[in-house]
C-alpha cells in the first residue's frame, strides 16, 4: 500500500497535521497510532484526567534514569498513548508562552519562526469563545475558553498575589505573560477538546484520510536518502510495512520521534553501532538537547471552615452529586482545567522577563507510588512554581538491555533536572515567592499552615534539599529533534529532517528552546504550520 502522506503519532502536531493535509481530498494521508481510541470517559471530563496519567491503556508509563539533581530518584515520564496524544491525557491549559520565546527562535537562525509568523497558526487553530480578536481566532478546531475558578481559596490566592505586587491581567496569551490570571483552556462545553475531537472527530469520515490505531511503527524505511516507507506492529503482532509517495511527517513526541529515528539507524553512528544498531544516516543531533519544565509545591492547609475539592475528591456522594450537575449543566468541578490560577514573573522581582510559572489548585495530594494521585482528607490547596526557562539538558539515547539475557536495546531517557544551578536557583526563588503569596491577605485569612514535609524546609540549603527530594516533572519534555543552524540541529526552519528528503518532524522534539509554560498549544501550532508548509511547497 501507498499514501502520498504518511504522518506518525496522533497528538498535538500529529492530529493538526493529518487533519490538515486531508482536507485536501486529492491527497491520501495515513495516520498512524500505537495507542487505541479516545474512547475511555475519563479522556473528556476534565477534572478525571490524574486518573489517565497512570493508564497503560492511555498513556506510556515510562520513567527515567536515575536524575542527579533529583538525588538519584527516578522520575515518571508519561506521555499521551492514545488518539490524540498527551492532549487526550493532560490538564487542558493553554498557554502560548512568550513572544521573546519565538523571538529567539528566529533569532538563531530559523526563519519563519518570530512571534509576528507563528501568532496566525495559534489563531487558526482556535475557537476562542469571546469571538476573534486581534490575538485570538474563531471558528478553529481546538476550543479556547475562560475558566472560571470552582473554589474560593482560588479567588483568595489570586487577590493574595496582586496584594504582594504581581499584577493582575486578563489574559496570559498576549504575547506578554508578565501577571496572574485564571486561566484558559481548551474545553468546549464542559469537555475537553483534545486533537482528536478537533481535528479528527469529523475528519475521519474523509475517504483520502486512513485511520490507523493499535500500529506501533518500529522504523523507518530509507531508499538511500530518501524516506520510502515505514513499518510497524499491529495489536496482533503482525509487521506491516506502507510506503510513502510524497512525505513522511514523524509526531511521535519528544520521547517517541528519536526514538523511532535510533530505531531506524537515524541518529550519531558511533553511539548507535556501540549499541548494535547499524546506521543508516549520521546525525548526531538525534535525542540530544532533552530538556523539560520541573515543578515542585507548597501545599497550604486551609482551615475547617474553607472546604477545597479534597472534600468533593473523598466523598463518594458529594462526587456523584457533582457528576449529576456535571452531566446535567455541564459545568462545575468537573469541567475544569488541572489549574484555576496562573501566573507568570521574574523570579528575582526585578522587573525582568518572566521566567517563573505559578499555578494554584484547590486540592492538595500526595504523589502514589505508581505517579498518580492520593487526596488528602483535609482542606487544602497546591501552589506550585515552575522555572520555566530551564538550562539543563539531558537526553533521550538506547543502551543495551542488560535486562534478561543483555540481548538487545531499551530506551533510557535521562532529563536531568536541576543540572544548572540558574535552575536551582530560580525554583528556590519561586518557592519563597509563593510562601509570601499565601502568608498575605485574603488567603492567609483562610491558612491553618503549610502542609508536608517542606514546611520544615527554612533555610536556602533546606528548601533545594527539598527541591530535589520533591520536584517532578510538569510533563513537558521537548528539543530531542531540535530546529537549527548548529551540527547539532535535527530540522532545519521547514522541519525537514537535515540529509534526508520526504521525511519531517512535527511535534515538541523540535523545539530548540522550551517555551515559557505548558507546551500543548505551541505543539498544535507546529502541526499547523507544518501542514501549511507542505501544501505551500506542494503548490508552488
């Protein structure tokens, strides 16, 4: 069999770009992935989704290695399994990050990549429920909405902020981050609007659009330097191989593209022949460059007489009255993005660029052994602080298994958070920033203390020890396949795989440096802009 397009991985960029080049009916696209259908109902009703993160059905229950900076811990690395991808698994924030991010883009040589060129494919992927604006677009396939917080400890934390000097703004996607807000994201009508409803739901009903779920594609076929084809394992076991008539669009992750790529003899010959992979394509750049956005929190416990969603999360009946209104109104705790508020700002209260994110919830867990969550019986809230322009790198390679018999590889994924002491520094920053947040009025009017083992935390030294036994990761791993000029480069500005031709990659393995917050949106707006360079390239 033959497509003229073949795209691998369904998330973010994968379901823009498929969704996309179909419309074109005279084109034949294959969309291929290794997870199932988006089927579970814990996928669409949002406040379910921690119960996902922890489903093999649904998401890659990977971990790492062993991360220094995290003192030697592990750190779970899921990732969207499923039509989809991580936009059917995660928490339904949408935030663009800021204009200096794409500025410094293009600025390293990747043109076509500013702030000014990317803003149009975040417009036209939304459908933004206050109607077009000269920052927003309508009438796109992925819903962008105004939360409104469920709990008043939400309210009271962001008044808390604004008394402490972060101002207030009305939206967080303009470019310019510096503030708190409530947030948005992308639910429509109380459900959440992943990819897979967006840009596939009517898609698929197109005859030059093949849906292809349960094929976990093993590698990529090179006919010399040309992509001619890819082969993969279905549910059954069965090994298929499809060929490609015009180009291959790789949107497996930023775990899954380089993995796909080793897999396939694509990445630095050395390190792949130690392993006892033969190459077929030098390319050193392949899994390097892994970098993610860390968090940790401050979790306050809040008087008997302010109740959070913990008391909702521990009881049965109050949950089923909620689901009832849920269904009936499509609306309260239920329909309601993993934060209420968030803020983005200097971390050292100069007045810089922000580079700290501040999230708060009213709910307050522990962190299961399996990486889910356990709520606690008491009130309580979760603040949380994020450096959100990480100088730590780490990677994504094969090793051999020395599992079993030692015969062949596995993946090792080694993030290493913490790496870089900018990075430290900042968290700590952020975690002092927060205690001030709800040491002030109106929320410390509702404070009974600082839950967990890092109220003990007082010292500097203290609260990094605390950093690193508690940080995880906020699951946005990007820059394994990164855009650029330099030897180290994967793509180049139209994301086509450096020496290779018919082959591109459209997902957050290429973004060359993290954008300042959640990367959904960003990874939506490179499938968009993806699609459009092909059919531009096409149609010249």
């Amino acid at each position: 069999m033959q497509y003229d397009y073949i795209v691998i991985g369904s998330g973010s960029g994968g379901a823009a770009t498929a969704g996309r080049l179909s419309e074109d009916r005279g084109m034949s696209v294959l969309l291929l992935e290794a997870g199932g259908k988006d089927r579970h109902p814990f996928i669409h009703i949002p406040v379910l989704f921690p119960h996902l993160l922890t489903n093999p059905n649904t998401t890659w229950l990977r971990k790492s290695e062993p991360v220094p900076g995290l003192n030697g811990r592990p750190m779970f690395f899921p990732s969207g399994k499923v039509l989809g991808g991580s936009s059917s698994i995660n928490g339904m924030l949408y935030i663009r990050g800021q204009a200096e991010d794409y500025d410094g883009w293009r600025d390293a040589g990747n043109a076509g990549w500013g702030w000014d060129d990317v803003l149009p494919y975040f417009k036209r992927m939304e459908d933004y429920e206050h109607g077009e604006t000269d920052m927003h677009g309508a009438g796109g396939p992925i819903a962008v909405t105004d939360t409104l917080p469920s709990n008043d400890s939400s309210y009271k934390f962001l008044e808390a902020a604004v008394a402490t000097g972060i101002p207030r703004i009305p939206d967080l996607n303009t470019g310019d981050q510096h503030g708190i807000a409530t947030v948005q994201g992308t639910i429509r009508k109380g459900r959440r609007d992943s990819t897979a409803r967006g840009y596939l739901k009517d898609a698929k009903s197109r005859p030059n659009l093949t849906i292809r779920t349960g094929a976990n594609v093993s590698r990529i076929l090179l006919d010399g330097t040309r992509v001619s084809g890819v082969e993969f394992v279905d549910n059954n076991g069965a090994v298929e191989t499809v060929r490609v008539g015009r180009e291959m669009i790789l949107s497996a992750s930023a775990v899954g593209s380089p993995q796909i790529l080793l897999q396939s003899g694509i990445g630095d010959s050395a390190e792949l022949k130690d392993v006892g992979v033969a190459p077929t394509h030098h390319l050193p750049g392949v899994g390097k460059n892994l970098h993610d956005h860390a968090f940790v929190h401050v979790q306050p416990r809040l008087k008997a007489a302010y109740p959070t969603l913990n008391q909702m999360l521990n009881n049965k009946p109050r949950m089923g009255f909620e689901l009832i209104r849920y269904a009936v109104t499509r609306n309260g705790a239920f329909g309601l993005t993993s934060t209420e508020i968030c803020g983005f700002l200097d971390s050292k209260r100069a007045g810089g660029r922000p580079d700290i994110q501040i999230n708060y919830r009213p709910f307050s867990f522990d962190y299961s052994s399996q990486g889910g969550f356990m709520f606690h019986p008491f009130p309580g809230g979760t603040a949380s602080i994020c450096y959100t322009r990480p100088k730590s790198r780490g990677d994504v390679r094969l090793v051999r298994d020395d599992r079993g018999d030692g015969a062949g590889t596995r993946l090792a994924i080694q993030p290493n958070y913490l790496d870089h002491d900018d990075d430290v520094q900042g968290m700590l920053n952020g975690v002092k920033i927060i205690r001030q947040i709800i040491n002030s009025s109106p929320f410390a009017d509702c404070l009974e203390g600082e839950h967990g083992d890092g109220a003990k935390a007082k010292t500097d030294d203290e609260i990094i020890e605390h950093i690193r036994n508690n940080a995880a990761t906020i699951y946005h791993p990007v820059g394994t396949c990164k855009m650029g000029t330099d030897d180290m480069a994967v793509v180049d500005d139209r994301l086509r795989v450096r020496g290779l031709s018919g082959l591109r990659i459209a997902d957050a393995s290429i973004i060359p440096v993290i954008t300042s917050g959640n990367t959904n949106a960003p990874s939506i707006m490179v499938g968009e802009k993806c699609a459009d360079m092909i059919r531009t390239e096409r149609n010249r």
